[in-house]
C-alpha cells in the first residue's frame, strides 16, 4: 500500500477529509429515511392525499443535491 506520508494533508486533507465524512453522514442518513419510507409505503400508508413522509423525502434529497453541486462547483473553481 501507500505510505500514509501520502495522505492528503493540511487545509486541502481537512477539507477533504471532512467533506466526505459530512455527505456519508446525509447519505447514510437519507438511505435510513428512504427505507423508512418505501416500507411505509409497502404497507399501504401513503395515499395521494396523505403522502407527507414521501414528499419529505424527496425534498431532502433534491436538497442534497442541490447543496452537493453548489460545493462541488465552489471547490472546482475554488481549486481547493
């Protein structure tokens, strides 16, 4: 394997390092509440007047990727 000598380092490891643990934290997150959700659904709680878990869910991840591509454009061109 690689030295850990070649382990990103200073602000750029930080950053990077902390990035990644943040968006697998929503991930992980986000696929709890999703599985919530499509068991829920399995049962039959959800109809079209009553779908707020579904609804939540979706808004959560469009956030997500919302936010994830507004910091993946500020990196890039940021260059950090």
């Amino acid at each position: 394997g690689r030295p850990a000598a070649d382990a990103p380092s200073g602000l750029f490891g930080f950053t990077f390092y902390m990035l990644t643990g943040l968006h697998a934290a929503h991930v992980i997150g986000g696929l709890g509440a999703l599985a919530l959700t499509a068991a829920r659904a399995g049962q039959g709680r959800y109809t079209p007047e009553s779908r707020a878990g579904v609804d939540a869910c979706a808004v959560y991840w469009h956030f997500l990727d919302v936010v994830w591509i507004v910091l993946f454009a500020v990196l890039w061109i940021g260059g950090i």
